[in-house]
C-alpha cells in the first residue's frame, strides 16, 4: 500500500490486516489453513458513485497512478480470488495479493 496525506484511519487499518493475515497464516497453517489478504486498487462498485468518487480529483489521481489507467470493475475481485485458492499455489499463506492494475 501506498500510503497518501488524509487516509491514515485507512492506511492504519490497511496495515493492521495485513498483521492480522500473518498471524492468522501462523495460527491456523497446522491446520492446513491458507489466510491471505486481497488488496485491490480502486474498485467501481455500487457505492463509488454515491460517495462522489466518479469525476472526482481523488478518482483521477488513482487512475492515474495506475498503469492500467483505470478503475476495477465490482465483478473482478474474481480475478484475484482464484489463484491464492488453487492447489497450485498451496505454498502461498500470509501474503497480501495485489490485484490492482499496478496501483501502488
């Protein structure tokens, strides 16, 4: 995560998840229990536009550091579940995962 001036409850709590991922892949790997974090980009969901986000100053700086140069559509947090879900990827346990079209 990249963290920005004005989001530190978000950047905060940004960090305390992925703590708590690690702990958790700790915790519960005897258990051949895999914990990893999904950390997105900026996202288009239902409440973006409600928020005011679509046209906003906040919405074109994040497009624009993201090499993709766009917002996610909502359907593809799919994307981002399937491989850390795999047998393939059985060794990957507390990891955060970016899916985020290179937004950093």
């Amino acid at each position: 995560m990249n963290p920005t001036a004005n989001a530190l409850i978000y950047a905060a709590t940004k960090s305390a998840l992925d703590s708590i991922t690690r702990v958790l892949a700790q915790e519960l790997g005897p258990r051949k229990i895999r914990v990893n974090t999904i950390a997105p980009g900026g996202v288009e969901t239902e409440g973006v536009p409600r928020i005011g986000i679509i046209g906003s100053e906040f919405e074109k700086e994040m497009v624009s550091n993201t090499p993709l140069g766009r917002f996610w559509a909502a359907g593809g947090y799919r994307a981002g579940r399937g491989v850390p879900g795999s047998e393939d990827a059985g060794w990957v346990t507390g990891e955060r995962i970016a899916v985020s079209g290179g937004y950093r």
